[in-house]
C-alpha cells in the first residue's frame, strides 16, 4: 500500500491548530464575561452604595 506522505505530515498539524484556535475562544469568551462581572459590581458600588 502507497500513503501519501502530505497526509501523514499535514493531518497532526491541523488538528492541533483547530485545537488552539478553539481553546482561544473558549479563554477570550471567560475572560470577556469575567471583565463583564466586573463592570456589573463597580457600577453598583457608585450607584447604589
């Protein structure tokens, strides 16, 4: 049997870069939401408080 070698070499490659680019949006999405919290509590400190 004849495998192409261009498979072999680019399948890894490309699996990790979907890996990396999903646990960046996955890191970016926390961080937003935590930044939103964040925003949340310092408005009511000046509002309510």
């Amino acid at each position: 049997m004849v495998m192409d070698h261009g498979i072999i070499i680019f399948t890894p490659i490309f699996a990790v870069m979907i890996g990396f680019t999903v646990f960046r949006i996955l890191k970016k999405r926390k961080k937003s939401a935590k930044s939103i919290y964040k925003l949340i509590d310092d408005l009511e400190k000046k509002y309510i408080y």
